[in-house]
C-alpha cells in the first residue's frame, strides 16, 4: 500500500529509524515522546523444563535468530531483530506486563 502513494506513513514506533524505512521518523521525532512498541516473538516451555532440554532450545533458537535466512528475511519485511537469551526475555515480558496493566488501567478497562 505505501508503494502505491494511497496511504501515507507518519512515524514508526521504534527507539531509531528503520532500515527498511529510512525516510519515516520515529514516533518521538514527532511526538518529543519516546514511543516504542513492536511485535515480539519468543519461544516458551513449561516450568521444571530439564535444563538440557532447555539448552538445547536456546541454542537452536539462537542459531536461527543469526541465520542469514532469518536476518534478511525480517529485514525484507521491514521487521528489526534483538536476541533476547531466556533470563533477559523473561524480564522483557514481566516489564511488557507492567506497562500493559498500567495503560489497561488508565483507559478504564482493568476489572
């Protein structure tokens, strides 16, 4: 749609520019704001996973993250990539949470 001039695209909501798209400005370009939100993807197992399985799942979960098939097909698609390992995506989540409620709060929607 952005290539056919029928819809215009005001800012990203990411920390910087994208590659993809170098000429959009960042929602706090516009704003004075830091807006940041995005779409995440993880992978997730159940509590007491045993340690090797869990290993093993990191290390394959990484390998594909530095692909180069992974990296430029994100990049294709105009999506950035961060590696996140099982503790720091964990406190990634927990934070996500804790905004989230918040903004549920403030818009009145909490019960």
């Amino acid at each position: 749609m952005r290539q056919s001039d029928r819809v215009r695209s005001l800012a990203v909501f990411a920390e910087e520019r994208l590659d993809a798209f170098p000429d959009i400005p960042t929602a706090e370009e516009i704003t004075g704001d830091p807006w940041a939100a995005g779409t995440w993807r993880g992978v997730v197992g159940p509590a007491g996973l045993p340690g090797d399985v869990r290993e093993t799942l990191v290390e394959a979960s990484q390998a594909v993250y530095e692909s180069e098939e992974f990296q430029s097909f994100m990049a294709d698609q105009g999506f950035g990539t961060q590696w996140k390992g099982p503790e720091d995506f964990r406190d990634f989540m927990a934070e996500a949470d804790d905004n989230n409620a918040e903004i549920i709060d403030k818009l009145g929607l909490a019960e």
